[in-house]
C-alpha cells in the first residue's frame, strides 16, 4: 500500500487522536486489511507515520502529567514515578 505524503500525514495526525487503524481506514477511505498489513510492516512508510502519531500523542500525555506532578498532584507523581522506572528499566536492559 502506497498513501501519498498528505495521505500520510492525515494518518498521523488521526493517531496522534488514538483513532483505531480500522476507524482511520474509513475516515481515509482505505482497504482496512491493507492499511493494517502495512502498519505492522517496520519498513512501510505507513507504519513510520502511525507510529509517530501513537508517541506524539504519547508524549503530549506524559507531559501533562510532568507538568501536573510537578505543580503537586499526587496521582500525576506516581504516574511520573511510574515513566521514570520504565525508562530506567528500558535502560537497565539495554547495558
């Protein structure tokens, strides 16, 4: 499946909403079973834009809960302590 770079970059911005790949297949007027093959597929230009709109969204989401643990919210504080285990155990593995 080819998508042009507009095409592309309304996927992103559709999982950058956390729309499911089956919702963005109607919105984009796509084969759902194509669009879903080629964003399994680490070497589809599809794959790189719906993964980028699933961690900006991501990113956006742990910021918000940096900034409201930082401004005292203890349920963001543990939120936060949770990311930054995660990221250390990512690290820890990886050495």
């Amino acid at each position: 499946m080819e998508l042009s770079n507009v095409e592309l970059e309304q996927l992103e911005d559709l999982a950058y909403s956390l729309m499911k790949l089956s919702d963005i297949a109607v919105v984009l007027e796509l084969d759902e079973t194509q669009l879903c093959e080629a964003a399994l597929n680490p070497g589809n230009p599809v794959h790189a834009a719906y993964q980028r709109g699933k961690l900006r969204s991501k990113a956006s989401i742990q910021k918000a809960i940096v900034e409201a643990a930082a401004s005292g919210s203890t349920p963001a504080q543990k939120l936060a302590f949770d990311l930054m285990t995660m990221q250390q155990e990512e690290l820890d593995r990886k050495t």
